[in-house]
C-alpha cells in the first residue's frame, strides 16, 4: 500500500486510534528533496528526537522553513502522517508546492514524559534547524510554524515563548542544540487550545501529565504568554468543533489583538474537529498562502 491510500477505517463516524498500520511504501513528497529522521536531540533513556526535512528541488538556497507540529491529543501521531481524513501528504506537497521547505517534527509524547517535555523538544527542532541552517540551505531568519490540534498549542508555545526577550529558560528546555534563538516568522494554528484547564476532566491525557507541579497546567496555558512580540498570527478553527471549541481560537484571537499582535482569525462554518464535513485543501491553502505571504 502506498502511503497516499492510506484512509480511516471507516468512512463516516468516530474511529478508535489505530493499533497498528498497514505495510506501506513512503511516497516521497512531491517536488522535494528529502532528508529522514534527522536526529534533532538525544535524551538519554528515550528514543532519539528526529524529524524529517522536505526541500524544494531546484529552489535556490536559502529557503524558508514551515516547521509542521502533529496533533493527536499530546498521546499519539507522529511526524510522518496527517489526520487521516485528510490524505497523507498532502501538507508537504503544498508547502514545498509554494516553494518553502517542511520540517516534520517528532516530540515526546506524554506517555513517555509529562509537560513540558513536548514544548522543550519542539524548541530543539526550531533551533536544531537555525544551528544547521547552512548546511540544510534554509534561512534562519525565515522559519514558520504550524501545527493542528495538540500540535497547535505547541506551535503556540514556541512562538510566544521564543519571540519574548527573557522567556522562561525551564520552559524552553536545553535539549539538543540546547541555546540559540528561537523566534519564528509567522504562525498557524489549526483548533488548538488556549488553555489546558478545561480539558483536563474532558480527555485522558495518561497519568501524571503535570508531572507533580500543580502550577505547570497555568504555565502551558498559551494564552499566558501572550506579549507584544508574538510574530503574525493565523488561528483557524471550525464552529462544530467537538474536541477543542472554537471559543479557545476566539479567546486567544481576542488576547492577540489587545496585546497589539498581528492576529488574523477564521472560523469555519460546519466543520468539526480537523476541519471535518468540510474540504480540507482550502484550510491547507489559506495557511500556506499566509506563510508564504510572511516567508516568502
């Protein structure tokens, strides 16, 4: 099976997460050069960092970067693939389609580790990428993120903490590249959370996953760290959202723009989480549009 049939299981309705995958061919994504399971940080005890790096063949260097951050509730997914209903590779292809390259990020997962390990590994992508820019034919001074759902709210939390001047080094962790600079160009958020308090007694997110610092659910609260800095934002979010609702986006939104930030927000009628019963290439469009408009 290659990659690009990949479907859920069933076609309309809730699915369980999968227990396993099909064997599948990983088509290549169009149009790009492709370099896999770079390894962006070593965490003794834990699996290797990586993340994959997908460039514009014949682009001249430097490029841009969209570093793209999965969801999956903070509990599963991974770099290589989108929500099912989406089509796999479909993202990348248009990214690296608008001429910028996509990095592909995976982090710990709270199974493994409780916040903030997650927002410290996604940091350590970002500055892995500045470090080596060089030698990958990326731009450091244009990298963008992107990240839908769980990987919104991190996405959220690199760019508010990395743009602030003295941003709290213990939520910016010291994996991998360990320092250097962590601010980033532009933003897009696809229905992420502002704040994790409401949905603490909504979904599992596996034991412990405060750790056992009771003031950690405020500190990875987004909205918290809101400031004057934050780069151009995109929030997208669907009005039937029934995992995040769309009030986390409006919420933010309304921070975002009091703060004096560049804050753009789009609400989608009748689309639920992952932009559901609506088609999803115009979502994709809309944020690679905004990041070329800030990137290119």
């Amino acid at each position: 099976m290659d990659l690009r049939d990949l479907t859920p299981p069933v076609k309309d309705g809730p699915f369980p997460p999968a227990a396993y995958l099909p064997p599948i061919t990983r088509a290549r994504v169009r149009g790009a050069m492709s370099l896999s399971g770079l390894t962006y940080g070593v965490v003794r005890g834990f699996r290797p960092l990586v993340l994959d790096l997908h460039i514009p063949e014949g682009a001249e260097a430097p490029v841009p970067v969209v570093v793209w951050i999965h969801g999956g509730g903070w509990m599963e997914g991974d770099r290589r693939q989108v929500p099912l209903q989406w089509g796999q590779q479909v993202v990348f292809d248009t990214v690296v389609a608008a001429g910028m390259a996509v990095a592909t990020v995976d982090y710990r997962l709270l199974g493994e580790a409780p916040f903030p390990a997650c927002v410290h590994d996604c940091v350590a992508a970002v500055r892995y990428l500045r470090h080596f820019a060089d030698d990958l034919g990326l731009d450091p001074d244009r990298i963008g993120l992107w990240g839908e759902s769980a990987g919104a709210h991190l996405a959220s939390m690199v760019a508010f903490l990395g743009s602030r001047g003295e941003a709290d080094p213990r939520l910016l962790g010291s994996v991998g590249v360990a320092d250097g600079r962590v601010d980033s160009q532009a933003v897009v958020l696809f229905y992420g959370a502002e704040s994790l308090e409401a949905l603490v007694g909504d979904h599992d997110f596996g034991p412990a996953p405060f750790g056992d610092n009771p003031a950690m659910v405020r500190a990875m609260a987004p909205i918290e760290h809101v400031h004057d800095g934050i780069p151009p934002v995109l929030l997208m979010h669907g009005d039937r959202d029934g995992i995040v609702d769309a009030e986390h986006s409006r919420r933010l939104h309304a921070a975002l723009r009091d703060a004096g930030v560049d804050s753009t927000m789009e609400i989608t009628p009748g689309a639920d989480h992952c932009f559901l019963g609506t088609p999803i290439q115009p979502h994709l469009d809309r944020a690679v549009d905004f990041l070329a408009g800030h990137l290119l």
